[in-house]
C-alpha cells in the first residue's frame, strides 16, 4: 500500500509547475515542496545526485 501511495505522489510531484507549491504532512510535521532550480540547489549548497 506505501508503494501505492508514493508512487501517486511522485507522479503528482513531477507534474508540479515551476511556480507552484503544496505542503504536506509527515506524521504531522509540514514540510513545503516546490520544484528547485539549479539556483536553489547552489543557495543551499548541499549538492544533488541523480541517477537515471
């Protein structure tokens, strides 16, 4: 069933527009989500790696 669920969120979040944003809940904790851009990624400065 958690396989279900995150693979319906992924989808959800590969289909967000750059401009916008959602919040959601972990075990009631808010988390913001919003597409990064390569000057988001270099302002935080913690790097990313992919693997396709």
């Amino acid at each position: 069933m958690k396989e279900r669920n995150f693979e319906a969120l992924e989808k959800h979040l590969l289909e967000m527009q750059d401009h916008e944003v959602e919040i959601i809940f972990i075990q009631g904790k808010p988390f913001i989500i919003q597409p990064a851009t390569p000057d988001d990624i270099e302002r935080i400065n913690i790097g990313y790696f992919c693997m396709d």
